[in-house]
C-alpha cells in the first residue's frame, strides 16, 4: 500500500473520481423515487452497473496501483485521464448535449453529439464513424422505441409538423361550404 513508486496524487484524483461518479449514481437513484416503477428498471441497472464500474477503479487503485498506471512518475501511462484536455471537451460537450436533448431531440441531439466528439477527439474515418453511429441509433430504437416503448425527447422537426397541420388535413377535417355542385 505504501509503495514509494506509487504516485499518490494520481491514486488520490482517481479515487476522487471514481467516488465522485457513485455519488452521481447515488443522487440518480435518489431522483429515480418519481419515476413510475417500471420506467426506472432501465436506469437503475444503468446506474447499479456504473457504481460497480466505479467501485471497481477504487479498488484497482488501491489493491493493483501499478496495474493502474499509478506508478508512472511523469504521469504517461496514466489510465484514467491520458490526456486531460480532452476530458474537459467531452465533458463540456457532454453538457451541451443534456441541454439540447430537449430542444433537438433524441435522435437529432445524439447524431449531432456523437458525430461532434469524434471529430472533436480526433478519429477522422467517416466511412467508420457512420456505419458506428447509424447501428448505435438502431440498436438504442430497438430497445426503447419498439421494445421498452418508452417515448425519447421528440425531434424538433416533428413537433413543428404536429404543431402545424397540413392545408390537406385541414381541407378533409372541415370541407368548404362555398363549393357548389355542376351536376
């Protein structure tokens, strides 16, 4: 435990991390108590598989530091954060997402967030950034949509089609009076 090539600020951000992420998924689960019980089944082994992931850097920290990277003086090989400018843009981006899930929708906000971060972070093969994300949007509509039929944010652009009905959808709803007949 005591090791003196461990980098103890290393150890202590990690854990600090790790133990900030399972009180995230504390304060979710506390959240989930308005949530009607067969809505948050989902959620709540998101959240129990999260703090487990959580706990499990905790101990790997502790109990197998070198197998953690925690015994690089220079911070090189550091496994949690290899590079810390891009934690801070995905988080900021991260942010960005959670704000616009409602305005966008689910599908238009998560195209618009997967495809952003992986240029941002800098993977440039489009051909495998589309096969990636179009299989990942059918998988997440697969489970959702049509298996768990839980509704997602709706797209901005269908909420702007319901809100404004058709000339035809109004013309068979209530036809004209003024028409006459030539029979």
């Amino acid at each position: 435990m005591n090791d003196p090539q461990i980098n103890k600020k290393l150890r202590t951000v990690e854990i600090g991390v790790a133990g900030g992420i399972i009180v995230a998924c504390f304060l979710g689960w506390r959240n989930l108590s308005t949530v009607p019980t067969d809505a948050k089944v989902f959620p709540l082994v998101l959240l129990i598989v999260l703090a487990g992931l959580a706990m499990a850097i905790i101990g790997r920290a502790i109990l197998f530091p070198h197998a953690a990277g925690l015994d690089d003086p220079d911070n090189k090989n550091w496994s949690f954060f290899r590079h810390i400018p891009r934690f801070v843009i995905t988080l900021v981006v991260f942010v960005g997402y959670a704000a616009l899930l409602d305005v966008l929708g689910f599908f238009t906000a998560s195209i618009l967030f997967l495809v952003g971060l992986t240029i941002l972070l800098g993977y440039r093969e489009p051909v495998k950034i589309a096969i990636a994300y179009v299989v990942f949007l059918v998988f997440v509509y697969s489970i959702f949509v049509a298996l768990f039929d839980r509704p997602l944010p709706k797209e901005f652009w269908l909420r702007t089609a319901e809100a404004q009905p058709s000339y035809v959808m109004t013309t068979l709803d209530q036809p004209r009076n003024d028409v006459t007949s030539h029979v």
